[in-house]
C-alpha cells in the first residue's frame, strides 16, 4: 500500500493571496522571514486579509536561512502564549519550515527535537491550529510536502523532519511573491526544483501518481527556469508552477541522496553554508552517474533526457546527455560546478578532508538515502563527496 498526500486546498494563480480573506478562524500567527515579504508589501497585504476575516493576527518575524532548533523552539513558546488556530507561514522555506516544527511543539510541549527527527514519528496535528503556507521563492515546494529542514547549529547538522502531517491544510501559490526574487535565488531555486523532480522520477517509492508530476515539473524547469533567471515575468510563473509540481511528486515519492549530501555538508564547515539549491546543483550530475549503474534508474534517468527533448539512441547515450545539459543549466545560472569554487573557495579542502568520513557517515543516515535507486557505502559515499568537491566525475 502507498500513500499520495497533498494539501486540502491550492490556491494559484496571480493575486490568490486575497485567499487568505476567506479562511475562518479566530487567532493566527503569522511567520516570515527576513523582511523581503515586509519591503515588498506582501506581509502587510496578508495581515490585512486575515483581518478582513475577523481574526486577531501576531506575527514572528526574521526567521533566518537554514532555520535552527532555537528558532523552531522560541516560535512555539510564542504560539503557546498566543493560541492561534491558524499557523500562517509566508516566505521562503525557511519561515515554512520553521512554523511546521513550531506546531508540532505548539501541539505538544513536552515532544522532543529527539522524537521528531525519526522519519514519520510526529504526533497527530491538527488538535489546536490548521496550517497555512505561502511560498515567496521556486524551489523547496514546502508549501505542498510533508518535510521540513532544520539545522541544530550546536552539532552542525540539518535535519530533514518527514510525516504527513506536516503537510499545509491550505497551500496559496502566488506568483506575484517570486517576482521579487533575485536572479541568484532563482538559479538556486529553479535547481533544488529540478533535483526534487528527478530525484522524485528515479526513487523506489515512485509510482503512477507521482511520475506525471516529476516529468511535467522536469519538462517546465528545463523550459522556463533560463529565462526566469533572465528576468521574463511569465517564466517566473510558470517556474512557480512547476517547483510546486515537483514538491508534489517527492513529498509522496521521497527523493535521493542528491538531498542526503546536501544536508549534511550545508552546515558542515566553518568557511560557511553552502546554500542547499547551490549544493542540490552541484551534486546532481555526480549521483546520476552513481546512480546510473542501477538498470532501473538507467532506464528512468533515459526517459527523462527524452522527455526533455535531448537526444541519445541508447540509455547510456541519453544519461551522457542528461548530465551534460544539466551541467549547461548550471553554467548559464552562473552555479558553480563543484564545492572548491563555491563562493570563491570558502569550504577549506584540509577541513573538508578531515570531515569527510563522518559527513559521509552522516549522509549515509540521512532519510533520504533509504529511497535512492543505489545505496552508497561507506567508501562510495566518501568517492562521491569528493568527486562533488574537486568537480570529478566518476565511475564506481
């Protein structure tokens, strides 16, 4: 038996916002981010809805990138005081990730980060407050998906919470919020969409509810991301679209560990994070050659260079030019193609040497990994962190 999931109800399309009129309800706290939503007069629009609909409204601003248990933690003390029962978050993934682990310890005080890390473990929701998302960035789909991200800085790791029901009750997918991004957070986004679509296409949980999802994302991302990053208005919305459609197909087939290495090496080093669209980029081409040695996924990883258009008469010929169109993708979005040139070089290569083993280790554990078409072992995980490191391909 396999479960699909999604939010009640999708709202999309220009100016869906003023959706936010019509939710019922007596209290919501709202979650945002760093201010972008405030300076582009979004947030203000929101609180204005949500009045318009009779309800009291306290905010919980500057949720930071890579949102961290601390954060999580002060937002449900705030929730506690507050008593909503609407959790509104809008933003980037980071404020909606953050709000979801904030309403489960709103739910349940005495729950632990502990409890809450082991895949589909939380407790049932829904006993105090519904869930609303409002995604402002085209990437992490969080919107629509039973995850969330957040980082224990104290440890230096980031931890993927997975359960159903973190899922939003209420999804407004606006492309009027992604308008405002700049083009830097639009390659990065684009890309962390296209290796959830992927990813989502070539995962053992995948299945006919989740493949026209993938491919259609796939399809768009390709078409549209480009000039989405090239400032075209309506490419910014059909790349809206499609981050969402992905986040549809991997929230109920899972993803690989594309996302595994991007955890666990994002807030790893002392040089800095390294953003996890930036990484998702940089890693892709490396696991689809690993991945690639799995005939399944061979044959999946064909279909989609096809579906995309590229040409090859065999599976192999179609993977060379899978990886090499992505690889293109990311020099036109001006991504760097491995961890070295990140940033100009701020990850250290003695430091990541010395890390390296536990960070595979790490990867290895991550949740993702158990849904990868290949697992990795101890030696082939560490090849592949430093074959995305030097910008290496392989073949192991």
């Amino acid at each position: 038996m396999a479960r699909f999931t999604l939010p009640r109800d999708l709202y999309h399309g220009s100016g869906c916002l003023s959706e936010l009129k019509n939710l019922q309800g007596k209290k919501a706290f709202l979650v945002v981010g760093g201010g972008s939503m405030k300076r582009f007069g979004f947030l203000d629009q929101a609180v204005g809805y949500l009045k318009e609909a009779g309800m009291k409204v306290e905010l919980f601003e500057n949720v930071e990138p890579d949102p961290s248990v601390d954060t999580v933690m002060k937002g449900a003390e705030a929730m506690k005081k507050f008593q909503p029962d609407w959790i509104i978050s809008m933003g980037g993934g980071s404020p909606i990730d953050a709000a979801k682990a904030m309403w489960a310890f709103y739910e349940y005080p005495d729950t632990t980060f502990e409890d809450l890390i082991i895949p589909f473990n939380f407790p049932q929701l829904r006993t105090k407050a519904r869930f609303c998302a409002i995604p402002s960035t085209s990437g992490t789909a969080t919107e629509v998906t039973a995850f969330s991200v957040i980082t224990d800085y104290a440890k230096g790791i980031k931890y993927p919470l997975a359960d159903f029901n973190i899922t939003p009750d209420v999804a407004i997918v606006d492309p009027q919020l992604a308008e405002t991004m700049p083009p830097k957070l639009t390659a990065f986004t684009g890309m962390d969409a296209m290796t959830h679509a992927i990813e989502a296409y070539v995962s053992t949980l995948h299945c006919d509810y989740t493949d026209p999802l993938a491919l259609h994302a796939i399809k768009m991302v390709h078409e549209f991301l480009k000039k989405s990053f090239d400032g075209d208005k309506e490419a910014k919305e059909r790349m809206h679209n499609a981050q969402c459609l992905a986040g549809m197909a991997f929230s109920n087939a899972l993803l690989g560990i594309v996302h595994s290495m991007a955890h666990k090496t994002g807030a790893a080093y002392s040089g800095g994070h390294i953003v996890h669209g930036c990484a998702n980029a940089m890693y892709l081409p490396r696991v689809i050659q690993f991945n690639a040695k799995n005939l399944d996924a061979a044959k999946r990883y064909g279909e989609i260079a096809k579906f995309m258009g590229l040409e090859g008469s065999t599976d192999e010929e179609l993977i060379e030019a899978l990886i090499s169109e992505i690889k293109e993708m990311n020099a036109s979005l001006d991504i760097p193609c491995c961890i070295k040139e990140y940033e100009g070089g701020i990850i250290a290569e003695d430091e990541f040497m010395e890390k390296l083993s536990k960070v595979a280790e790490l990867a290895i554990g991550d949740a993702c990994t158990g849904s990868n078409p290949r697992i990795p072992n101890q030696e082939e995980m560490e090849k592949l962190l430093k074959a995305c490191f030097y910008g290496e391909d392989i073949n192991f």
